[in-house]
C-alpha cells in the first residue's frame, strides 16, 4: 500500500521519491510506504495553500459550516474502514478506534462545523469620544499542522477542523508512525466539496518534513501536538519567526484517590486510565496515589483487575489492549521497567513481553504495576507513555498534592473524593490545565483543552482554538 500526498486536491509522490517503511505493530510487517516528503513538498503544498485562501477566506459561514458537516457525516459513514485502518497502522484495538478514535474524529467536524457560526467579533463604544471599536477576527492565512501517532486521526482532526473553519489554509503533517488514516482523510474532503488547496495533507519525518513545515516563512502558525522535547525545538525555531504557537506536549498525570471516594467506579476507571490504548493517551493516570487506609484493599483489587485485560489481536474484538506503536516504542517502555529495581520498585503485575499466536513479531507488552517508594524516582518523574503505572500510599491531603505537583509536567490530574470542600481546595491547587473529578476522559469540545509546565503552551477547543486561528484587528472609527 503506496500512501501519497494530498497537495491540492489530488494524490501525489513525493518530488524527490523518497519513502518510509510503514510498519503494522500486530505483526511487526512492512505493509506499505508513506512519502519522506522535502521541504520542495512543502513549498508545493504553501503554493496550492496560499492560492486557496483568497476564495476559502472570503466564502460565506454557513457554506463553510456546510462543508465540515460534510466531512463528519462522511468519517460517520465509513466508520468501520477507518477503524480497521487505523487498528492496522496504530496496534489499538478496533474496538477502541471504533468507539473512540473514528466517532470523535467526526465530532471533531461536526462540533467546530457548528462552533464557527457562533463565532463572533467583539465591538466597544468609546463613549464620550464620539467613536467606536469594532474588531475583525481575520484568519492568520496558511497554517500548519503537526500532530502525534497515538489518536492519529482524532488529534489531526482536533487541529485541521478549527484551522479550516476559521477561513485558513492547512499544511497538515501525521505521524509518519501512524499515516494511514490522514491520507484516506483527503478523498473524504475532496467528496465533500472542500476546495482544492484548502487542506494539503503532507508526509514524512519530523526532522525534514516537519522541519520545513517550522521553517516555512510563510506559514503563521504552528498547532502541534507531540512530546516535550520535540514542542522545545519547534519554539527555537518558529518563535523568532514570530508565528503563533500552540503546543500540547506530554504528561506525567497524577491520579489521586481518596477512602471517600465510590470506590466500585474508581476502580474500573482507574483500569481504564492506566491502560486505554495501550497506556498511549496523554491524558492517561500514570502515577496512581492511594490514600494509606485504603492502600491494601486497592492494591489487591487493582491487580486482580488488571490480570483479567485480554492483550492480543487489536483486530480481534475480545482484545482489551492491543499492540504498542512500533518496536523502538516498545524497546523504551521495556527499559523503563527495566530500572524499576534500580529505581526502588517492586513489580506488582505484568512486566513482561508478550507472544500472540500467529502474530509473533508483535509489538505485545502486559499491562505493568510497580509499587514504588517515592515520588522522586524516574518512573514517576519520565512521561513513559505506556501501560506502565505506579503506585504509592499517601498519608494526607498536604503530602498527596505536594507529589503530585512534584513535576515537570502539568497537564491533566483525576482525583477521587466526594469530600466537596476538599475537591474545591485541591483542584484550585493542583498544577494542571485539567482536573477530573470522580471521572476521567470526559469531554465536552466547549471546554479549554491543554497544559501547564513543560505539558505546553495554550489551550485548544471551543472558541479558544477558533481565537488561536485568527488574529484580531481593531478598527476605531470617530464620528
Ligand atoms: P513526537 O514529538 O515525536 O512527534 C509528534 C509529531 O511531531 C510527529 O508528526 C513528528 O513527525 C513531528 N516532529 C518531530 N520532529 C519535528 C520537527 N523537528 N519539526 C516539526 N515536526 C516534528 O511525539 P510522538 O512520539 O509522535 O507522540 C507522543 C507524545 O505526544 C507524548 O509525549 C505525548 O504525551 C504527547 N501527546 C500530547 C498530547 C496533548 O494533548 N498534550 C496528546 C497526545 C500526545
């Protein structure tokens, strides 16, 4: 399976030819090549952009919002092909791309479809001085997109849908882990009536198609989703360039549990938390702190739990977490849990690789628990990003949010407890640009999404990515 770029309206090879591996983690087989697009790709691609813009920037609200909807229903309706595609390309279960990863993608369309006709500008009377302000929200122009290999379409789509809705032109880029699911993404906007130009989808690897994204002068913005490491190098480089930045990078989120709390459902949720997709959500708890008194209890509750996950065939249904993303992926997760000893941890469950019948080469780690002594240690300190917890008593409130904001990162905390002015004092306290309380993963696309610290720079969703995507002009006219 060839995957090519989407410049323009139409399928096209890389200028230069090069190409990329494409790997499917369930069996660790090369199954197709994607573009290791250059920087005259991207000039392609700002070119058709640039061209687009006059016409999609002045095309009236309603047939914009028209044409996202467009594009929801047409993800809807091809549910069961981008799930299966984007199983075989990420090693998540179908199941979860089905639920998950697909569906949202198209509230993605679908929400901010509606959100632009809600959008509005901002007028102030100078009263007194004969005048008045009105303030344009222009769109920036050409724009790009960078995003992450573990919801591929759903995080592509989070930036793409507010980019275009607001008037801009899109130079988007996937993980060139996870490519599959952008390239079918083009043919659904081309059925949909988007114009030719408006979103160029371009492949390739972060240091040379990334890089010319970063470096391109004449694209204004960059949204990007990614790793910390990855969100500092692209502020070296488009900060002096003076682009608008947006950056959702990793985490290390705390989940913190109180005896208080409806014990039942912290316990399934908190399965869920650790271990969805592999452990592979930036959102997921991956340093669980338990209150001392119920310590025991849940230790053992939690293992008995996690030893009946299902790891196996992401294509099969039963599967209740699939393959890792890719071997270097799992060769780093597996060194993690190699230094529990080192670190000061016991192993509680899991640990190990595993070997799926018929698909040997797979990319299969258990789900791991290690109990670890201090907060302090690498493994709770390093975002792992896999399904790898740990977890530690605390003895109080004081202690608990003193670990939990022991950190470098910042971006999302779940905290169980029905103890109302305890929930009030904590989430007021806690460094995190989100906090679920007795729930997790729960979203409402109104809500400002992102992270504090090293966890990024600005918020997506609702109005505050429609602002990202625009820039303001104030006009004072006196009377
Ligand atoms: P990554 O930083 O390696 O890559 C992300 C994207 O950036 C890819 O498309 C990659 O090709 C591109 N890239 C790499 N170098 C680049 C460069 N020099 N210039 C431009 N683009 C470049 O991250 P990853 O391994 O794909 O994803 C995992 C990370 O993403 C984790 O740290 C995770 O926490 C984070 N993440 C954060 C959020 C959030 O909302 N905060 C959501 C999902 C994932």
């Amino acid at each position: 399976m060839t995957i090519q770029n989407f410049i323009n309206g139409e399928y096209i090879n890389p200028v230069d030819n090069n190409w990329i591996d494409n790997y499917c983690p369930a069996n660790g087989e090369v199954y197709g090549k994607i573009p290791d697009s250059s920087s005259k790709d991207i000039e392609t691609a700002v070119d058709a952009a640039e061209k687009a813009f006059k016409q999609w920037s002045n095309t009236n609200i309603d047939e914009r919002s028209a044409i996202l909807l467009k594009i929801a229903d047409r993800i809807e309706s091809q549910i069961d092909l981008l799930a299966k595609a984007e199983s075989k390309d990420n090693g998540k279960p179908v199941n979860l791309a089905k639920s998950v990863d697909i569906p949202r993608a198209a509230s993605n369309f679908r929400f901010f479809g509606h959100a632009i006709t809600q959008f509005a500008s901002e007028s102030h009377e100078s009263i007194g001085q004969n005048a008045i302000n009105y303030t344009l929200r222009q769109p920036l122009g050409v724009v790009g997109c960078i995003s992450p290999w573990n919801l591929p379409l759903y995080l592509f789509t989070w930036k793409i849908a507010p980019a275009i809705a607001t008037g801009n032109c899109v130079i988007a880029k996937p993980s060139e882990v996870t490519p599959m699911t952008a390239y079918l993404l083009g043919e659904i906007c081309n059925k949909a009536g988007l114009p030719k130009g408006v979103l160029n989808i371009v492949h390739g690897k972060g240091s040379s198609t990334g890089q010319a994204i970063i470096e391109h002068s004449q694209i204004k913005a960059i949204s990007f989703t990614g790793g910390t490491k990855t969100g500092a190098h692209i502020a070296s480089v488009a900060a002096p360039k003076f682009k608008k930045l947006s950056l959702e990078l990793g985490g290390k989120n705390p989940n913190i549990i109180f005896a208080d709390c409806d014990y039942d459902e912290m316990l399934s949720t908190t399965v869920r938390s650790s271990f969805s997709n592999q452990g592979q959500i930036c959102l997921c708890g991956s340093r669980i702190f338990i209150e001392e008194r119920i310590y025991e209890k849940f230790k053992a509750d939690f293992i008995q739990k996690v030893s009946q996950l299902k790891v196996g065939d992401p294509a099969d249904s039963n599967s209740d977490l699939g393959a890792l993303v890719s071997k270097e992926h799992l060769d780093k997760v597996i060194t993690y849990i190699a230094s529990a000893d080192k670190e000061g941890g016991s192993i509680l469950y899991g640990g190990e690789k595993i070997t799926v019948s018929g698909l040997e080469d797979g990319y299969y780690l258990n789900p791991t628990i290690i109990e670890v002594e201090s907060n302090s240690c690498k493994l709770n300190q390093e975002e792992i990003f896999g399904p790898v917890v740990t977890i530690m008593p605390f003895k109080n409130e004081d202690e608990v949010l003193k670990m939990a904001n022991d950190t470098i990162y910042g971006l999302s905390t779940t905290l169980w407890t029905n103890d109302l002015k305890r929930t009030m004092r904590m989430t007021k306290a806690l460094q995190s640009g989100i906090v679920w309380v007795n729930t997790w993963m729960m979203r409402d696309l109104r809500t400002p999404f992102g992270g504090v610290k090293n966890s990024g720079v600005g918020r997506e969703g609702g109005f505050e990515a429609l602002r990202f995507f625009t820039e303001t002009k104030n006009v004072c006219i006196k009377y």
